[in-house]
C-alpha cells in the first residue's frame, strides 16, 4: 500500500528529527506507513544486536518517493535508533539539500567499486548527524538520507 502524506521531503526530515529516540510506532505515524520487522543486514546469522524494521513506497507531496525505509533500533538502554530513508521520485539536487542545510561536510567519498556507492554530505544537528547521500550511478539526485542521532544521556531515556 502506498501511501501519500502532505508533507515535503524537507517536513518529514524535520518531523521525523522530532521524533528521536525513533520507534517503530513513531515512523509509522509521521510516514503513514507500515513497518514490518526485516533483518536488512544479509547475515544469515540473526542480529541479536539490533531490531530492523522496513516499510514504504511513501509519496510526498513535493514528488519525491521514500522508496525504503529502514529503521534499527538497538537491543540496549539510551540507544535512540537510526533511520535511512531510500529516495526515488523527483530529483532532488545538491542545491537543494544546501538551501536547507547550509552547513555539509562531505563524509563519504566513492572509491569507483561500486555505482551505487554513495558521496555522503553530513549536517551536524542538535540530536546528532543528518547525511544525505547521492550515489555514483546518479550523482545529481539525492538517493538517500539517514539519521544517526546521539546515544541519550541516562536522564533522558526515560521520556
């Protein structure tokens, strides 16, 4: 089922960013999607470490299409989760990751292994690192954004 908030790119990363620690109950809200639990490692040993949860295609309203979502959440107190979102859909070029975010470091370069590799620009935010990842096969479109908040301090997991 696909289904199509009336929300931009921009509103579900800020949305989402509001959301940290992440749980599977509130990605589902903010996406108005289902999230069903997927171990995305490849490993035919089961992570014991983690929790993974997929779901999407979801339709923004701006045209672009969160293709996957991929949500880990950690097995352990204060761990806050770590969220990627696939992109396809409307183009969206560094540009226009700038205009939001003016302050990138680039944090990932391609080493030509692979066209799907990633050249990752990162934002520092308050609750931790934002990336924004444009692969090799299209480097002018924004392929992916993942979220990688800060452990939570002892008083703060609680909330």
């Amino acid at each position: 089922m696909t289904t199509q908030p009336t929300m931009t790119i921009w509103q579900a990363i800020d949305a989402l960013a509001r959301q940290i620690p992440f749980t599977k109950a509130k990605v589902e809200t903010v996406l108005s999607t289902r999230l069903v639990v997927k171990d995305t490692s490849g490993n035919p040993i089961q992570n014991t470490a983690f929790q993974f949860y997929t779901g999407g295609p979801v339709k923004l309203s701006d045209g672009a299409v969160i293709s996957n979502v991929d949500l880990r959440i950690r097995h352990k107190e204060g761990h806050p989760g770590f969220l990627v979102l696939d992109l396809d859909g409307e183009c969206i070029g560094l540009d226009a990751v700038r205009s939001h975010y003016s302050m990138l470091n680039i944090t990932n370069v391609p080493h030509g292994h692979s066209p799907d590799e990633m050249m990752g620009y990162t934002t520092l935010e308050e609750w931790g690192k934002l990336s924004f990842g444009f692969t090799e096969r299209h480097p002018d479109c924004l392929a992916a954004v993942s979220f990688n908040p800060k452990m939570l301090e002892a008083d703060e997991t609680g909330k």
